[in-house]
C-alpha cells in the first residue's frame, strides 16, 4: 500500500507558481503531510516525490469543493 512520503524543502514556497510546482494542494493526504511537516520543523516540503502525487486531484469540483471536503486518512 502506497503511504505519503512528503520531502522536505530548505526554503519556503513563495508564489503561485512554486506552489503550484511543489504541492497538491488537494490531495486527501495533504493536511496530513502539512501537520507532519510542520512536527518536523522543517521550513517547507514537496508532494513532488511522493508516489501519491500522481493520483492527487489538480483542481477541485468547483459546484462542491467547499461543502464535500474529505477528511485526511491519516489524521
């Protein structure tokens, strides 16, 4: 079973872009990866290693998003 494997980063994201680059913001995965990131004290991280990235949504489904947010499974 694939697991979450967030890397961390030496510089904080600045920007759409570099966002947009390094992370999946709607992963189902993420808040936990941002939690686990945080507890390390690392100073930012990419989803771009994580197996998981590539099942990862890239938008949401506008009609629903605020109201259909998954809960992270991890946490």
């Amino acid at each position: 079973m694939l697991k979450p494997e967030p890397t961390a980063l030496d510089a904080t994201l600045r920007g759409e872009e570099e966002i947009a680059k390094h992370r999946r913001l709607y992963c189902a995965h993420y808040d936990g990866c941002l939690n686990a990131s945080i507890a390390s004290g690392w100073q930012s991280f990419s989803c771009t290693r994580c197996a998981l990235s590539a099942y990862a949504e890239n938008s949401p489904r506008l009609a629903t998003f605020a109201h259909d947010r998954r809960n992270d499974p991890n946490g």
